[in-house]
C-alpha cells in the first residue's frame, strides 16, 4: 500500500495513487473521545475496529516540518504528511455533514471542490475506487473504510452510524482526473454529538485478533527512513495461504498519528498477478513514519469473501511491534 499523511503527521508513503510507498494526512488537534465497540452500517462499508484494548500513555509528538519528513528513504517517495488540511492544491473538501448523533444512522455528505468553488466530478481511480474514505475517532479506538458513492452532481454520500459520541476526523483520499494532478488526502473534523469519556490509546502489542483471526506484526516503523512491515495471517493456528484480493491487493493499510491523526495509507509490496506475490499468510508493505511518536495501525484483508480489520498500535523510533486490538470486526452484509 502507498503511504502519505497530512501535514505534520505520519509519513507512511504518499498515496501516489496508492502504490508501494506512503501517505499521510492529518489535522491538528488534541479532541479525545470515547468509543467502547464499533460497528458498521449501511452499503459501501467496510471493516469497522473498536475494543477495549489495554491502556497505553501517549506522548503526543508535535508536526514535524516538510524537510524534515522528506528525508531518508530508500527507494520510496516520502512526501510531506498529508490529511492535516482541509484544503490543499486548490482543492477542498466540503464537509456538508460536519455532525451527527452517536449511536443512530446517518447519511454523510461532502463534496470536492476545485479552486474556482465548483464540485470536482472527475477523478482517477485507484486501487478500484476514485475516492477512499476513512472515518477514525480521535482516540483512535474507532475505525472505518468507507466506500461512498458520487451523484452526478459531485456529491458524495455514505450512511454511518457511530457508535458513541465524541470527535472524530474524516479523511478523503483521491486524485483528481487531471493532467499532472497529485493524490491528496484532505481531513475534516466531525463531531458524534451526546455524553462521552475519552479512551487512551491501547497499548503495543505485535498480535491482533480479529473475526477468529490472528495477525502478527513483525518490523520497525522508522522516523524518516523507509522501513519494511510484515503482517501474517492465521486462523486455528493455521496460516491462511488463499488470502483474496481487496482493492487490488491482498492486503490494505492505514495508520494514523496518536495527537494530530496524522494520516499514512500505504499499500503493499507487490500485487495479486505479478508473480511474485503470494495469497498469504504473509502481507508485506514499506513505510516511513514523518516523526518518532505513536501511530495506529488498521489492516483490511479479505477471507472467504468477508473483509476484516486487524488494528495495532505503533511506537516509531521504538521497538518493533504493534498492538493488537482484542477483537475487530468487518461488516457483515455490506458492500465494500
């Protein structure tokens, strides 16, 4: 997966149409909010994560500069982070469902605006979709890969409903069908009205469970250094060999900066039909964090037809692992 973040947040590769690099997105802001479970609903869903993971004390680590991010990698681009501005290039994204109410269906709205106000209605597509939609809670228990669909007009539309009340952060990942034109991730905040407690960021742990499903994280996510993360996929024990494709690969990562939800969508190394590439158990992606501090990982894989979502936490410029969340869950019955 490629990876890019907003600006100021984590650097996993931009998301240059989603390739085997980085990109980040992100917006600063410091909201803590509470989710115990979350779930998914509606078409065009896909995997939801939400726990009661063990606790973890974050040391929130502030932006980093663009040079600073865009050094040491080896063969990968490592932009500046991306999904901290709600504009960027000439392009904004119009959040037209800027709140909700925590626990009952909603339909989110936005639009894509150039720089002249008018709705963009043409995009490329990558990696199966012009536009990947990810809503996160800010304190990164809650998770979600929404698949929207776009009216003629340019408005996107996607039905959530979000299991407890508190802030959240909306990221858009798309390119425009523009000559030249570059992946953007743009980030707006969203807000799940009603009584909240804030969570604190589970603790690292390299082994997720998920569905019946056991992840393993292996690897360092290094501070401006291209590094290579490995995730293996087991089930009773047993590795999973026939893992199927999902957008276009066999695996599909986001992270996303603990303190500004700085936003990476990476994507692996390699593609289903190139040859090299293996179903499983092992899901390999290259990375590179903007700053040391701690990042949220979220991967969606896919088995026996259903999606599902194995989440860690991260601590870049420290020791290897991840966190596993003690139970995600994919959305049963939903498109994706």
């Amino acid at each position: 997966m490629d990876a890019r973040m907003g600006a100021g947040g984590p650097v996993l590769k931009e998301m240059p149409a989603m390739n085997t690099g980085l990109k980040i997105t992100s917006f600063a802001a410091a909201l803590a909010a509470t989710f115990g479970m979350a779930y998914g609903v509606g078409q065009g869903i896909a995997p939801v994560v939400a726990d009661n993971p063990p606790k973890h004390k974050d040391e929130h680590t502030p932006p980093t500069s663009r040079s600073e991010e865009a050094g040491g990698h080896t063969g990968h681009d490592t932009p500046p982070a991306g999904g901290l501005q709600i504009s960027e290039d000439g392009y904004t994204l119009d959040l037209e469902t800027p709140s909700v109410t925590a626990g009952q269906r909603a339909d989110l709205r936005f639009t894509v605006r150039d720089g002249s106000g008018r709705a963009v209605t043409a995009y490329q597509r990558e990696h199966e979709m012009e536009l990947h939609l990810i809503v996160a809670s800010r304190d990164l228990v809650t998770y979600r890969h929404l698949h929207p669909t776009r009216a003629a007009d340019g408005t996107w539309s996607t039905p959530v409903d979000l299991p407890r009340a508190g802030g959240y952060r909306v990221f858009a990942d798309f390119t425009p069908a523009k000559k030249d034109a570059r992946n953007l991730t743009l980030g707006a905040d969203l807000a799940a009205s009603g009584p909240y407690q804030p969570k604190e960021l589970p603790a690292p742990s390299p082994t997720a469970t998920t569905n019946g499903y056991e992840v393993k994280l292996s690897g360092a996510l290094r501070p401006g250094k291209a590094s290579e993360l490995k995730l293996k996929v087991s089930r009773d024990g047993e590795p999973v060999t026939n893992l199927q494709p999902y957008l276009g690969a066999y695996g599909h990562l986001v992270a996303l900066r603990s303190g500004d939800l700085a936003y990476l969508h990476v994507h692996p190394n390699g593609e289903p039909g190139d040859g090299k590439t293996r179903p499983g158990p092992d899901i390999s992606f290259t990375a590179t964090a903007p700053s040391a501090g701690s990042y949220r990982l979220f991967l969606d894989f896919k088995h026996d037809g259903k999606v599902h979502t194995a989440a860690f936490t991260v601590r870049a410029g420290g020791a290897a692992a991840g966190s596993g969340t003690p139970e995600g869950h994919a959305d049963d019955g939903h498109g994706h």
